[in-house]
C-alpha cells in the first residue's frame, strides 16, 4: 500500500475507507485531534489485521497519520464504542496526544455521557439512580455481558441516569452517565 494513501500499524496496513468517512462527519478537527461521528453497526477498531471498515479506517482516510498514533490495530483512537452505539468518536494524531487522552479517560477527567431510547414499562429509571454492574468482553471484545462481580475478568460498570423524559406508552428518552 501507498504510504501516502495508506497508515501502517505495527504488522497491519491499515488502508484508507472513503467511502466510511463519507457516511461519518466529521465533528471536530485540529492540529492534534480528530473526532467523528460514528454510525451504529460499525465497529471503532479491526481486532484482526485483515478486517476492514471500521471508524480506524475511516479516521485515517481522513488522516493519515493517525494509523501510526498509537498500538497495533487501534491507531490513534482515543476510546471505543460498542458497535451499536453510535456517538462521537475521538482520534490523536499523534502518539503523546493518545497518550494523554487515554489517560484521562482512565482517570474519569473525561465525561462520557449517552442518550438511549429506553422501554421503562415499569417506570424504574429515574434520575439520580445509579445502575452498578460488571461487564465482560466477549466474542473477541466485539459484544459485552452483564455478569456476577466473581466472573474472572469482569471489570466494574457504574452509569448514572442523569435526565429522563416520558414518551408516548413505554419509551423513555434517557441520558446516562458513565463513570467507568
């Protein structure tokens, strides 16, 4: 692949997806940072060196610099998201920026919050309820699950329900709080 064209990271070329971009806005863009839209289906990162159309390939479309900003197959992205989630996805363009981004995720300095489309028949989300579980990746990290604390390799899920507005029968527009 044309390195012009094309991002490099670690054994896997990570080759540019146009057509991905296209469908992806880009939100913000800097000397340092690159956010995008993430559509929902699509997954944030290839877990294998052959996988393509994920956002990774759509960011470094854009820049390609990127592919080169951080570890084997994650490039310059910053965070994941689920692959049914869509949301802003934020890139570095650069090593030390991912660096500090991720540490500053790891650290909670940065506030991830969600909106969802929630069936509440029972009305049990209300604000100020915290939702406290354990997830586990599974299916090579492409799906999580909810399990018991003593589940080896489960890792702490904490999420506040910051706003809830009743819709028509059983919806609910809601909006979370992820504190891990």
């Amino acid at each position: 692949a044309d390195p012009e064209i094309a991002g490099r990271v670690g054994a896997a070329v990570i080759e540019p997806d146009h057509a991905l971009l296209g469908r992806s806005a880009v939100l913000l863009d800097t000397k340092l940072l690159l956010c995008l839209a993430k559509p929902s289906g699509v997954p944030s990162h290839p877990l294998r060196p052959e996988e393509s159309g994920t956002m990774l390939h759509a960011a470094v479309a854009h820049s390609p610099a990127i592919a080169d900003a951080g570890a084997a197959l994650e490039g310059g992205l910053a965070h994941r998201l689920d692959i049914p989630t869509s949301g802003a996805l934020l890139f570095a363009k650069d090593a030390e920026t991912r660096d500090a981004l991720r540490r500053a995720f790891t650290a909670g300095a940065i506030e991830k919050r969600y909106l969802a489309l929630a069936e509440d028949a029972r009305r049990t989300l209300q604000v100020g309820r915290v939702i406290d579980g354990y997830i586990l990746a599974k299916d090579n990290d492409r799906l999580v699950e909810v399990v018991p604390e003593r589940v080896p390799g489960a890792q702490s899920a904490r999420t506040e329900i910051v706003r809830v507005e009743r819709l028509r029968g059983e919806l609910a527009w809601v909006e979370l709080l992820a504190h891990t």
